[in-house]
C-alpha cells in the first residue's frame, strides 16, 4: 500500500494596504512562513504587518489550517500592511 497524504488546497486572498487584493492557493500543510516567503518573493515586500481576522501575528510557525479551522471558513483573508504604496501586478 501506498502511504497517500491527502493535500487539500487553501485559498488564501491577501490585502495589501486595504487596497490591493491577490489571490494565492496554500496546500493544507503549509505556514505562514510560507506565506510570507510568497510576500518577499513574488510581491517584493520586505517589512510588513500580517493582521488575520484583526489579530496581528507574530507566530508565523502556525499553520495556515489553524487559523481558517478557527474561524470554520473554507478560505483566509490575510491583512498585508507596509510602506509600499504600489504591489507588483501579476506576472
């Protein structure tokens, strides 16, 4: 038998500046780590506040799950807050 983990995609829509919205799927096991090394990565942001549900986090080691698994949503909406005024259009 096949040892199969089931990765069950998480929608994830990221608001920067309470003004720009991106869309970004997370599989079930990931961090917010991971998502923060999106932010860096694709979206060129360094310094940020991360705010879900009006909290502000400081664990990032948590899992994404958890934090949709509070709330009973199928998705998270993740609050970006930083200096920049524009975020890079998608590519």
């Amino acid at each position: 038998m096949h040892n199969c983990i089931k990765v069950t995609p998480i929608y994830v829509v990221l608001i920067f500046n309470n003004r720009y919205v991106r869309w970004e799927i997370f599989k079930n096991h990931q961090t917010l780590i991971d998502v923060l090394d999106l932010i860096k990565i694709k979206y060129k942001i360094i310094n940020c506040v991360v705010e879900i549900y009006g909290e502000i986090i400081t664990n990032y080691y948590s899992k994404i799950k958890s934090h949709m698994l509070e709330k009973s949503k199928n998705g998270l909406d993740i609050h970006i807050y930083t200096e920049n005024t524009t975020i890079p259009k998608e590519n």
